[in-house]
C-alpha cells in the first residue's frame, strides 16, 4: 500500500479485532479482570483503583481479560516482580500494551512507520487530526515536490500520550518539556554574511508556532568511498594469544622507530639499560610499575626486542618543563644512564611528523573503491565541499525507549538537508536502564530494525536521492558484536536502500574528497583518567586538544595499553585496523567529555612544508539522561581552517 494511511484503513484495522471489552458491562467485566488475576496467582494492592484502569486499558484496546491478565504475566516476568499488582506499576505497563499493539498494526502493515506510541487514538478514529506524525513514505513517483512533515519541534508531536488539547501536559516526557531546543551552543568560523542572512531568516522561520518544513531543492550527493573498514562482518574475534598481544606492541615501537629515522632528523636508537654518560637516543613504550593508575614515580620505558631485549629501564622526567605521557605510549627520549638502573630523560619525543594522505602514492591494490551507487563529484572542483551533521548516541533518552532525540535530529535534518548524516552508536545501548533490565518485548535486532533503520529509511525516502546516511558501531551496541575493534553492521537487507550505509569502529572513508576518521570508543575519557602531565606556568591549559592530539601523534586510534576495563580489545584483529596511516581532514571521536569542535595544528613532515592541519569533533551525546544533549552541524570549504561548525543542543 502507498500512500498516506486513511481514516478507511484505520477502521478496517478495527473490524479484525473481536470487541470482547464491549460485550460486557463494567462491573462484571470488573469481577473477570478479578478471577483472572487470582487464578494466575496474583493478588491486588489497590484493588478498586487497579481494576478501573484495568478495565479502561481493556476497552482502549479490545482485550479480554484473560488477554490482559497474560500482559501483566509478561510485564510482571521481564520485570521480576512480585505477585501483588501495585498501582505504580500501572503507567509502565500500559506502556508495555501500546507497544503490543503498534508492533501489530506494523507487522500487518510493513511500509508502515509510527513516529507515535498512542495506539488507543490510532484505534479510536483519532487519527485524522495528526496523521502527519505517522510519516508514511510516498512512493517516489507521487511525492510532490514540496511535502508538508512535522513541525520543526516534533518531539512534542511524537511521544505517547501526548496529542491534542485532550492531553494532558502532565503526561509529557521530561525531553518533550525541554527548553532552549535548538540553541547553538559554540560557533568555530563564523559565517560568511551571506550565510549568516540565511541562518537568520530560517530561525526566525522556527520561531513561527504554525510554521511547516518544506522540503528545499535537493542538494548534490555527495560521493563515498570507503578507505578503511576492518575488520569484516563474520569475522573469528576474541581467539588472540600472547603471541598476537606481543607482535601488537612490539611492531608498534618498532614503526616508530623506523619513522623517527627515516624523519632525519634523529639517529638511530640505543639500548637505553646500559650505563653511558653520553647523551642516547631511546625508543620504548611508556609503562607503569604495578597495576593501577599511571604516577610520575616510578615510569618506566619499555624497548623493543631489537633493541634492548624487551627490557624496562626506570624513566626519570625530573629535568623536564613539559610532557603529556599516559601508558601505552610510545615515544623517543634523549638523555643519558649514567648508573644503568635509569634513564634520565633531556626531551620526549611524543610524535612524528607526517603529511597528509594522497591516494596517489598508495599502492593500486590499497587505492580506495568507489561505491558504484555514489555520484562522482567533479574532477574540477579542486577544493573538497561537503555539509553534513554529525550525532553520537544514545539516541533515546534514560526514562523510556521511545527515541525522541533521534525523531527530533532527523526533523533537523529534513529541513537543512546536509548531504551527508553521520550517526554513531550506541544506537540500542546496553547501559540503557531497560535494556538492562531486561524489560523490553522485542529483540535488540528488531529494536533496531524498527526504531533506527525505519526511521532513516523515512528519512532517506522523504530527501530523496541527494541524502547519505552513514552509521559507525559502537561495543555498547546491544545488537552487534562485543569486540573492538568492530566489524560494519550489516545492512544488506533487500529492503533498505544503499543510501544508508554503514563503516566498521575505528573507520576511516572519503566524501567528496574530503577525509574522515571516526572511533566510537570513547579514549579521550580514557586518556584523560590514564595521563599525567607537566606544563610551564603560563602553557597551553587546552587539555581537550592534548587529548586529541594524541591519538594523532601516535597514529592510533586506541594508543592507551592496557585498554580500559570493559574495551574488549583484540589484538589479533588490532594491528591493521587501529592504525592510522595518514592525518585526516575530520577526526570525529565522540566522547562523554564536553563537546567540542577544535582545528589541531601537526608539526609539517620537513623544514618549509606548513603546518598539518586537522579538525577534531566531539560531537557530544544526541541524549543526556532524561534530557537532550548536542550535536554538530559542519560546512566544510576546502581545509579545516576554512570550515564553520555549530555545536547545536538537541
């Protein structure tokens, strides 16, 4: 069926369902609900306020009462309760109900997709008055070219509950009564004036209460290709040995070895046991004594194999100004052991200059492919422009499962049209209250299908076939694999279109020339529990860009060793994936640390060439517990340094 749903379709959904409720009056459909609930063993706490609700809930949604009763056994299992209904639980469990029933109705109706939980208004000849907030997709042949959705702030529009005069506010959720929605919380490059104007006219646009999103001229597509996806769905993950944990780290401080003389401007490195009074070049991994949190006494600096056996040497950075170390690093240190029991360090080497990527000086084998659905852009367009949104989640808030965020980001993003829509995980996140619990009445991979991919497929079908989506995995992801690093999710279903596509966690692809770099774990929290540092009175106190400088600095998307407790890192699947082998022009590492959206200046490959330049995003959380959170909206004109960026509140 295409088209929009009609009041006819409602009401054929209507005549299926047997009208038990109505059959019976009230207080003898009151005395069933009764002998239901004590024949399956349960007793109720307020007995008289439970069976009113008890019976509306059966009217609402043509139950009988041995169908409710066999809910509540459901709801009262996934939840461990106890086997007295208490009145609190009423709210939850009528939550439970619609979910039931709108699962259903889209069962029989796969094309159809509610952006509402309110099926007692979808079963009760309510529907004409909002049928806006159920985005049913035109076939593409009968959308016209300018389309009425909903209203720019359609979170409002979307929760259960929550419709007409006849709801009551007191039933809103907590994200659904926010403030300052859409409020631009920091600017990198203002806009030109040009640009500014637009902005200007379309916010005061938002601000009109009757003012209707109309779909714009399509923007061009964007072209995708895909430089670095490993490793590959289906994969044999979590089998590596102390061999493979070994190799990992040994390479590790070998490459770098190799890349600080072929730099030229430094030696080649020394055994840094053995006792000298000269001045030595050593290379070596920054590691702590004993378990626990790095300290400045003691540090020790672990060499290769090649070098010095494998052996630590105690570090002693006493003499130094400045440093930035955290364990798992690896670095170059001048100095000098003069007792052979500590190397006394005059200088750290945290990082190794290096250019940007060419795709001209890889071998044709490593040459990134074009996706064959992608447009090309134009080879005389020399400098890369691309628009796109960036979001991280979680995509619902902690209070429910309804993702509102996510219907609010997607709005946002029909009325701007970027070409590109970049969305992280977690999507279904373990750490969410339900998930943990265990409460919810479908699968993880049907929550996902339903809540995030139906979603996109709307968004994707309602812009037309200018709008790429591109989703990154996250190890909190309750539907995928629990391993980092994490292969693609696979979204080969016959049904979704190409235009939603998906890379693996780290993840590194191209659009419109421009070069991208994303990692879902978050290692700028990480790094910032694990580093300690030593700076100048009056040196640089921007310890965000520190933080993101590192994972630069040592070609890694996750530098720190040992990993964090719950990073479930496997080292045999590690080596090629985590590797950075050339300086991004967008590193996106979404973190719980404040969001952020920095240029971070790399020191140039040789004397003469300009700095490096690269821009760092934290997108912040698309949802912060029962509230809203950020995410970021970016233009990019030919280099970092050129590109605007907003830091938007959801």
């Amino acid at each position: 069926m295409e088209g929009k749903v009609s009041r006819h379709h409602i009401q054929q959904k209507k005549e299926k369902v047997i009208p038990v409720a109505e059959t019976l009056d009230r207080s003898s459909m009151e005395e069933e609900i009764k002998a239901e609930f004590k024949k399956n063993g349960f007793s109720l706490n307020n007995e008289e306020e439970i069976l009113k609700k008890c019976l509306t809930f059966c009217i609402d949604y043509k139950l009988s009462p041995s169908d409710l009763v066999s809910s509540w056994d459901v709801f009262s299992l996934n939840r461990g309760l106890e086997l007295t209904v208490q009145s609190a639980h009423m709210g939850a469990f009528l939550q439970q109900l619609q979910n039931e029933q709108r699962d259903a109705i889209v069962k029989k109706e796969p094309g159809l997709h509610f952006y509402s939980n309110d099926v007692t208004m979808l079963l009760n000849d309510e529907y004409d008055d909002i049928k806006e907030d159920a985005l049913y997709s035109p076939a593409p042949s009968q959308r016209p070219e300018t389309l009425k959705t909903e209203q720019f702030d359609s979170a409002q529009k979307t929760n259960a509950s929550i419709f007409g005069s006849k709801r009551s506010l007191d039933s809103m959720t907590p994200f659904a009564q926010r403030k300052n929605k859409f409020v631009v919380q920091f600017t990198l490059n203002e806009p030109t004036t040009v640009d500014a104007m637009k902005i200007e006219e379309e916010q005061g646009q938002d601000n009109s209460e009757d003012d209707i999103i109309k779909r714009v001229q399509a923007s061009k597509k964007c072209s995708i290709a895909i430089t670095g996806s490993q490793p590959k769905p289906g994969c044999r993950f979590l089998y590596d040995r102390i061999e493979d944990k070994f190799n990992f780290l040994e390479n590790r401080i070998k490459k770098y070895a190799d890349s600080l003389v072929e730099s030229g401007l430094f030696g080649e490195p020394m055994d840094p046991t053995v006792a000298s009074q000269k001045s030595l070049l050593a290379v070596g991994m920054i590691c702590c004594e004993e378990d626990g949190r790095l300290k400045e006494k003691p540090i020790l600096l672990q060499s290769s194999v090649e070098h010095s056996g494998g052996q630590r040497i105690r570090l002693d950075l006493q003499k130094l100004e400045q440093f930035s170390i955290f364990p798992g690093q690896v670095v170059g240190v001048e100095g000098h052991n003069p007792s052979g029991h500590c190397l006394i360090a005059s200088r750290i080497i945290d990082h190794v200059p290096f250019s940007v990527s060419s795709d001209e000086n890889l071998h044709p084998s490593k040459k990134p492919a074009l996706d064959q659905n992608v447009q090309l852009v134009d080879p005389s367009d020399t400098a890369p422009e691309l628009s796109f949104i960036i979001a991280a989640g979680p995509y619902t808030t902690s209070d429910n499962l309804m993702f509102e965020p996510l219907v609010e980001l997607l709005g946002y993003a029909r009325r701007k049209q970027p070409q590109l829509l970049i969305l992280q995980g977690p999507f279904i996140d373990t750490d969410h209250p339900e998930i943990k619990k265990g409460s919810v009445n479908k699968s993880y991979d049907e929550m996902f299908q339903l809540e995030i991919l139906g979603r996109l497929q709307d968004y994707v079908d309602y812009m037309g076939s200018s709008a790429t989506v591109l989703l990154v995995p996250s190890i909190r992801d309750a539907h995928h694999d629990f391993v980092f690093p994490q292969p693609r999710f696979d979204l080969n279903s016959p049904n979704l279109k190409h235009q939603i596509q998906s890379i693996s966690n780290p993840g590194t692809f191209t659009a419109n020339k421009v070069n991208f770099a994303c990692c879902t774990v978050d290692i700028l929290k990480q790094l910032s529990a694990e580093e300690i540092s030593r700076n100048p009175q009056g040196g640089s106190k921007h310890r965000l860009a520190t933080l993101s400088n590192h994972v630069l600095n040592q070609r890694s998307f996750y530098p720190l060793y040992p990993p964090a407790e719950g990073v479930p890192l496997d080292f045999s699947l590690a080596p090629e994936a985590l590797q950075i082998s050339s300086i991004p022009d967008i590193l996106v590492l979404p973190s719980d640390l404040a969001h952020f959206v920095r240029v971070l200046s790399l020191a140039p490959k040789s004397e003469g060439e300009q700095e490096v330049k690269c821009l760092c995003v934290n997108p912040g959380r698309l949802a912060r517990g029962e509230g809203g959170g950020f995410f970021v909206e970016i233009n990019y004109k030919g280099c970092p340094d050129s590109a605007t960026a907003s830091v938007i509140r959801i």
